[in-house]
C-alpha cells in the first residue's frame, strides 16, 4: 500500500505542475491565443476559458481518482457519484446560465465537477485507504470521516 501511495503521490504532481503552467500561460496570454486562433468574434470567451482551465486545474489536483476507484472494484459507486455530479450540474446550469450566461455555465460546470471529485476523494480515502491527490499532506487527515 505505501508503494501504491508513493506512486499514485509521484505520478500526480507532474500531471498538477503540468495543468498549472498551462493555466498560466492561458491567464497571461489567453485573449492574444484566442483572437489569433479564432478571430475578435471569440474574444468574450477569455473568461470563461479561465473558468474552465481552473476546473482542469482542480481535476488535475485530485489525482487519478476514478482510476483508482474504478481499478478497485468500485466502478458502480463511481458511476453513481459521477452521475450526481451530473445532476447538479444540470441543476446549478439551470439556475445560473439565465442570469450569468456563459460564466454561470462555466461556473456550473468547475463546480460540479469539484464537489464529485471530492465527494470520490473521500470514498476512495475510505474505500482504499490511499491519498490520490499531488496536494495531500503525508499523514493528513483531510478527508477522514
């Protein structure tokens, strides 16, 4: 098991550097990318890009979750978490894109996608007895119930 949390520790936090330097470089250099790539039309897309790439950052923060759930016999709990995830994404969707448009959908969107990969990170914790995420502590009890 300590091998497993090594490996799944080691082969996170590239993958969080990684996603991390892509997001600065979006940040920073974002609106000139977007109008060069795709025309001025698309320059009211920033925002929400950045919205977007902070929801991959968060995903890339917790690991690889669902292969580690789903590797470990728990593919139906999984499925059923994502689908929760789903539903709240719809429901939150629902209740901000009227009044923010695009940046609630993407609001929407970064926040479901956190809460199930939370709620995930914590079954697996349970499930498995192994941290996924590059930003857990060693010997932290975030998560514990």
């Amino acid at each position: 098991m300590q091998r497993l949390q090594q490996m799944l520790i080691g082969s996170s936090k590239p993958v969080l550097a990684a996603a991390a330097r892509v997001m600065a470089i979006l940040v920073l250099l974002g609106p000139r990318l977007i109008t060069v790539v795709f025309g001025d039309a698309y320059a009211p897309s920033y925002v929400p890009m950045i919205i977007l790439s902070l929801g991959h950052l968060i995903v890339a923060s917790f690991g690889p979750i669902v292969i580690v759930a789903n590797m470990t016999g728990h593919e139906r709990a999984t499925a059923l978490i994502m689908g929760a995830g789903t539903l709240v994404n719809v429901c939150l969707n629902l209740a901000l894109i009227p009044r923010f448009g695009i940046h609630g959908a993407a609001v929407a969107t970064v926040a479901s996608v956190a809460l199930w990969r939370m709620v995930l990170h914590r079954r697996v914790r349970l499930w498995v007895g192994v941290r996924t995420s590059a930003i857990d502590r060693p010997g932290a009890n975030t998560f514990d119930a």
